[in-house]
C-alpha cells in the first residue's frame, strides 16, 4: 500500500530546519553543455540511513559563502542512501556547484514539498510530459513505473527539448525506447544533421498518441509556458482537471512554508508543492504574475 511515509517523508534533521547537513559529491556527469548530475551522499551514516524521499520532491543545496537553490532529486528514491541533482547551470548557486567535483561537500536540507500522486495512479495509464530540465524531477517517477510496473496501465513519456545536443539522460532515454516498457517520444525544437526523430513543441507529440481519457493520469514539468499549453492541451482532450499534475518552479528560501517568498496565490509552492493538481491552482494558472 502507498502510505502518506512514501508519498511524503519528512526533512531530515525535524520539519522545520534551516541547518544544512554535509553531503559529499561521489561523481558528475555531464548531460548536455550546461547541465550536469551530481551523484551524492550525506556523510553521516546514520542520517543516510534515515533519508527517504518520494519522486518530485527536492533538496536545498547550500554551498558556504554563496547560498541556496532548489534542486529536485532525479535519482530513485527505492536507492535513498545515494541522491542524484541533475543541475543546470543558470547563476551563483548552480555555478559554484559546477566547480565542484568528487570529494567536495555541499550542505543540504530536505526532502521538501509534495510529490507526484503515486497514490493516485494505481492502476491507470500515465503519461508525463517534460520540457528541457524538467525530466529531472519526473526520472524518478520514470524508475517507480518501471520497477513497479505491473501496477499500472500504458505509461508514456514525452520530452521536448531546444536541440538533440540539449536532451538529458541520454542512454536511459535510449534504453527506455528499447526496451518497450514505456512508450518514450522526443522532440526538438532545431534538429541538427543526423536527427530522424520529430521536430516540434513537446504538445505537438500529442498527435502521436492516442489516450484513454477516462483512465489517464498526466504529470508536467517544464518552464512556464510548456506547464500551462501542455496542461490546457490534455484539458482540451477532455482529461479531468483533477488527473492533470503540473510541477512549478518559484524562488524558495525556507523550503517548509515559513518565509512567503515560493507564495503562489494562497498556497506555498515548497510545501503545497511543488506538484499541484490542476484544480488546486486552475484561478491562478493563467495569471503567472501573482
Ligand atoms: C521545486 C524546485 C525544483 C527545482 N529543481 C531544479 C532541478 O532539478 N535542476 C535545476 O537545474 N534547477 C532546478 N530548479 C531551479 C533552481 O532552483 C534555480 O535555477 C535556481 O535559481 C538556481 O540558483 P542560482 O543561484 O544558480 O541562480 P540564480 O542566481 O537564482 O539565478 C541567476 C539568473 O538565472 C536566472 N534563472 C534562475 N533560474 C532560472 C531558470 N530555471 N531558467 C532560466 N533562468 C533562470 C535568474 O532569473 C537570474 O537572472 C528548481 C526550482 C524549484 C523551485
Ligand atoms: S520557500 Fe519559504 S515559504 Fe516557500
């Protein structure tokens, strides 16, 4: 049974920390130009032992003298004693982590927010839907469907990203084609010479795919503007407002719905979130600015 302790684990360290814990970096690696992943382990062995995290949630990584971002955790949260960021580098924070290399220690605080409905889904198909980094919050929700895929229906996963040189996760992505499991379709805005596979925005993929509207679950995560044309996309193919999930990004300090700075009309996205229902957030959708 999927327990609220599966959906949700708690913060290490109690609900309501602001004192990052040490995690070693064991090993990087580079997925595109500016987007890499950090494989990592939280030096206390007996924290390690009591970290657990559900796919979707994420880490605030702390790097001395610099500051905070929010990462989501893009490993498989059934391995927790080993966490994977998959980080693209945009500023200070993310720029300070790509200095670092095996054997640095980062600080960490989490796993914050709520996840993916894994409580929801049983039996039903899924189709997640990623734009650029936004596959690395859904790559653990990937391994879930695979390692428990008896449980559910049709599962396909459509990713659009700039240019073939732009994809993350390149051998999975692979993988997961071949293997069959998944229905796994990309796309790319620019296709470079040697390309054979579609060109276009990652709702033009829909075309593609014939969906059960009545027993389809749909979880997004993208930038802005994929969020909301895909959400509204799979409203128009007469998807349930409370099967579409969309995953958003705000600027997190806190991470546990203290400071007010993720707000989000009346809900905090680092602990409301960052996964909503659409219908819990269908007044503001349209209204990025609130
Ligand atoms: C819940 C949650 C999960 C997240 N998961 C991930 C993740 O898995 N991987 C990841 O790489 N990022 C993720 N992010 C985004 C990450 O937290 C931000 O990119 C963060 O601001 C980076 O910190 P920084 O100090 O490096 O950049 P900042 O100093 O905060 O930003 C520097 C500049 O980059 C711009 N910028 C910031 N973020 C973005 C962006 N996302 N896209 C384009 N421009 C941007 C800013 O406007 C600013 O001009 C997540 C955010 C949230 C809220
Ligand atoms: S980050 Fe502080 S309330 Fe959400």
């Amino acid at each position: 049974m999927i327990t609220e302790a599966i959906i949700r684990p708690e913060p290490i360290c109690g609900m309501e920390t602001w004192f990052p814990i040490p995690a070693e970096i064991l090993e990087t690696r580079k997925e595109n130009m500016n987007t890499y992943t950090y494989k990592i382990r939280l030096v206390d062995a007996t924290l390690r032992k009591q970290y657990r995290w559900a796919p979707g949630q994420f880490n605030m990584l702390y790097v001395p003298g610099i500051g905070e971002a929010a990462i989501s955790i893009s490993s498989d949260s059934e391995d927790p004693e080993i966490l994977e960021h998959t980080i693209r580098i945009v500023g200070s924070v993310t720029r300070a982590i790509e200095n670092m290399g095996p054997g640095s220690i980062i600080g960490l605080r989490g796993p914050f927010g709520r996840g993916w409905p894994l409580d929801k889904i049983e039996g039903r198909d899924v189709v997640l839907v990623a734009g650029g980094i936004g596959l690395a919050p859904l790559r653990p929700m990937v391994y879930w469907l695979l390692k428990h895929r008896e449980r559910y229906g049709r599962v396909i996963l459509l990713f659009g990203c700039r240019s073939p040189d732009d994809q993350l996760f390149i051998d999975e992505l692979e993988q997961w084609t071949q293997e069959r499991k998944i229905d796994c379709l990309v796309t790319v805005d620019n296709a470079t010479p040697g390309w054979v596979g579609p060109v276009g925005v990652v709702t033009d993929l829909l075309q593609r795919i014939r969906l059960n509207a009545d027993n389809s679950t749909i979880m997004v995560c993208g930038p802005r503007m994929l969020n909301r044309a895909a959400a509204w996309s799979f409203l128009k193919l007469h998807i349930p407002e409370e099967q579409v999930y969309v995953s958003l990004e705000r600027n997190m300090n806190c991470g546990f719905g203290r400071c007010g700075h993720c707000q989000y009309g009346s809900q905090f996205v680092c602990k409301d979130g960052p996964v909503f229902c659409f219908n819990e957030i269908a007044d503001i959708f349209g209204k990025e600015e609130i």
